[in-house]
C-alpha cells in the first residue's frame, strides 16, 4: 500500500516470549510485520494528534530570500567590475539570473502586502 515504510527495529523478548510470538502468529496465519503494524496502528488510534505545525510567515520568508540574494549580488558584482579581470559569460549570466529572481521576489512582497 502506499504511504506504508519500514522502520527497522529490534526486539527484546525471552525466550518464553518468543514462544508465544510464534505461537501467536502460527494461529492467525499472519506475519510478524503485519503483527506489529496491527498492535502499532491500534495503538496510534487512541493517541493525541501531534500539534499542527505553526503557520509560515511569508513575508519573512521572502524578506529572508531577498536580503541572501542581494548580498549574493552584492558580492557577484563587484567581480563584475574588476577591471584586471574581464567576467567570464556565466557570471553575466548569474548577475542577471539574480537580479531577476531579486525582481520577482520584490513583486511577490508587495503582493503579499
């Protein structure tokens, strides 16, 4: 089924324990990792639901964006005016990339605003 994953894990049982594991298991014609995901979904059931996580500060996040971009920028062009030094093409080609996602970004906060 999807959305099932394995947790791999060991148990400590003795030997009388183990015993009555198989036992159990021969009984109901099922394996262990059936077992152990009946007894941990029942056990689920009857839990408290983790807290839902807080709300995202999109206008934090973005701000958060445009100061690292800028300060990108900021460093990228200053190799772009090296005058001992002509840019290669592909620091012309992330200057611009950059100051267009810099653009966007600055449309999406005033949107959100």
């Amino acid at each position: 089924m999807s959305g099932y994953f394995t947790i791999p894990t060991r148990f400590r049982l003795t030997p009388a324990q183990r015993e009555q594991l198989n036992w159990l298991l021969r009984e109901r014609d099922i394996e262990l990792d059936d077992l152990i995901t009946e007894l941990v979904t029942d056990y689920l059931a009857g839990q408290p639901l983790p807290p839902a996580a807080p709300p995202v500060d999109r206008h934090s996040t973005i701000r958060e964006q445009l100061r690292l971009r800028r300060s990108q920028l900021r460093m990228l062009r200053a190799q772009l005016h090296d005058p001992h030094n002509p840019p290669p093409d592909w620091l012309r080609a992330m200057v611009a990339e950059l100051e267009e996602e810099i653009a966007r970004l600055e449309l999406e906060l005033q949107r959100e605003e």
